[in-house]
C-alpha cells in the first residue's frame, strides 16, 4: 500500500513554491504516484505558481512524460487540498482528473470555499474514482490558514507585528508641530539587519499591509518589499481625519493603497477586506492602531521583536 503521508508531505512541499505568488488563492501541491512496491514512482509533479494561473493539478499532469501518459489511468493522484470543482479563472480541476481516469486521489484536506466544500471529491466519486480524504489535514490546514481564515471566519487573517526595546518602548516620543509636513527626527531603529529581511518575509507572505495616519505621518513609509522575494501587499491606512499628504510614500505605485476613513471600525474594515477578497493582513501600526486591535480581541498572530537597547521613556508598548 502506498505511504500515504509520505505524498501528502511532498504535496506540501511542492506547495511552498508558489507561497509569494498565488493570493489569494490557497497554495496547492499535486503528486501522480505509479505502482507500489518494487515498481512504485512518481510519474508527475505539480504546484500552483501563480494567482490567475494553471492549477497544481494541471501542472502534475502537463508534466508527466509521454512514454508515461499510458500509466495514468493506473495511478493515484495526491493532492494537498480538494480539487476545484467550478469555472474560475480555470477550468475545474475535477473534471480534468475524470478526464485523466486516475483509479485514485488522496486528499490532504476539504476545501471551505463554498464554490468546492465537497463537491470536487463527490464529483471525482461518482465517476467511480476512490477517493480518500483527511490525510496530514493539520498540516494543510497549517500551510493555508489565511485562505481558511477569509472563507470559514469571513474575514482576513490577522497578525499583529512590532519591535519594542528591552525596557518596553516602540519608539521615542515623536509629534509633528503645526505647520510641519515631516518630522525633522525618525523613527528609533530596534530591528537589525537580519530581523528587517524577516519584516520582509512577512509582508512578502501576507496580502495586505495596514498602519494608522499617526505611522504614516511621522515614518512616512512605502510598505514594500525590497529585501525579499514576492509581490508588494496592498497597503492599508486608516486615516479618519483626512491628514496624511497626498505626496506621501504610502501611495507610491509601487502597490494599491486603501484608505478607510469614513469608517475605520476595526470589524467593519476586515468585513470590508474580505468582501474585496484580501486574506491577510499584517498590521505594523503604531500604539494607538495596535491597542486598538487587541482591545477588540479580533487577531489570530503577534509578533513582537525585543531589542537590547534600553531608552528609559517614550511610547509604551502594547501588552498581550
């Protein structure tokens, strides 16, 4: 009997590829194994690459080489989440392992998105392919948690992320003086090298970035990624007084901005996100946006980095 847990493994694996580019679709790895025993061999290989683009499962069978397309009927198609059922920007997938007549097709997890949710394994069912579901499910569930996130809560992933100093400060105290555009002082600097590349990352794994007008006045930050590889989030301001310049770096091209202002409210913001399809979004807001959040308990992830310096007073930071 084929190791189950050794495909799915590799389905995840394969499934990581595509981490940076296929938002907000879920990352997807398929593996097509032949035989068992002595004579067992995976025959084709395929991820999701990118959002808009051919699913994992096309990608394993477009891959399969032509003196081995007569053993696909033979063989057992792996695959981390539950194959499409629907016409989106693809065809379904479901319909195209049918057309392949694989004998089997193990699953990793069921997809939630109401488009699928079971219907992609019935359909494989009946037409007679055996289909086995359930296999490392904490572990899909683990790779895909914003994708699940958006279509079982309804709302984006949340992760909040800071630096504070060892005394338990975000920063010094910094304000902007009537008539000012930009403080003449920037912001204390806590995060090295290393741990900046790692900001990176984490904006490269999520699809939006948000901060408050207070941030974004007095850092005057683009939100990009330039020390890691992947697309630039969309960025986020909540900026309920109208106050930060349309020159700033915040609505660069380098990325789509979205300013709440008219109404900020944290519940109506992440229903606002969902509705428009965003499954994550890593707040690198100040004090005020940070507590504000973790007054109102919706949050799934904190990040903090603790430095060594020590700065005596300035701005608090948040407690957990």
């Amino acid at each position: 009997m084929l190791e189950y847990t050794k495909y799915i493994s590799r389905c995840l694996q394969l499934a990581r590829l595509g981490e940076y580019y296929v938002a907000p679709n879920p990352m997807v790895g398929a593996v097509l194994v032949y035989g068992e025993g002595s004579e067992e061999r995976i025959i084709g290989e395929g991820w999701h690459r990118r959002y808009g683009g051919p699913h994992a499962e096309v990608n394993c069978f477009a891959s399969v080489k032509e003196a081995d397309t007569p053993l696909i009927s033979e063989s057992t198609l792996f695959v981390s989440l539950e194959p499409c059922s629907h016409f989106g920007k693809t065809p379904p997938c479901a319909d195209l392992i049918i057309r392949k007549q694989v004998k089997k097709c193990v699953v990793g997890m069921l997809d939630p998105n109401p488009q699928v949710a079971g219907q992609g394994v019935a359909r494989l069912r009946e037409h007679g392919i055996e289909v086995v579901t359930g296999i490392m499910e904490p572990e899909c569930r683990e790779l895909n948690k914003r994708f699940l996130c958006l279509h079982e809560k309804e709302r984006p992933h949340v992760i909040l992320k800071w630096a504070q100093t060892a005394d338990g400060f975000l920063d010094k105290k910094r304000s902007i003086s009537p008539g000012e555009i930009r403080p003449n002082e920037g912001p204390l600097v806590i995060s090295t090298p290393l741990t900046k590349c790692l900001v990176h990352k984490m904006r490269a794994e999520n699809m939006s970035i948000l901060v408050g007008s207070n941030t974004a006045l007095l850092d005057n930050p683009k939100l990009t990624i330039s020390r890691w590889a992947g697309r630039n989030p969309i960025r986020i301001l909540l900026d309920r007084h109208h106050i930060v310049p349309s020159d700033s770096r915040i609505f660069s091209d380098e990325a789509p901005t979205i300013v709440y202002s008219e109404n900020t409210d944290w519940e109506y913001v992440l229903s606002d996100l969902a509705h428009r399809g965003v499954h994550s979004v890593l707040v690198e807001g100040g004090s005020k946006v940070l507590n504000s959040i973790i007054s109102s308990g919706i949050y799934d992830e904190v990040h903090v980095e603790r430095g060594t310096m020590r700065i005596g007073e300035g701005v608090p930071a948040p407690k957990i």
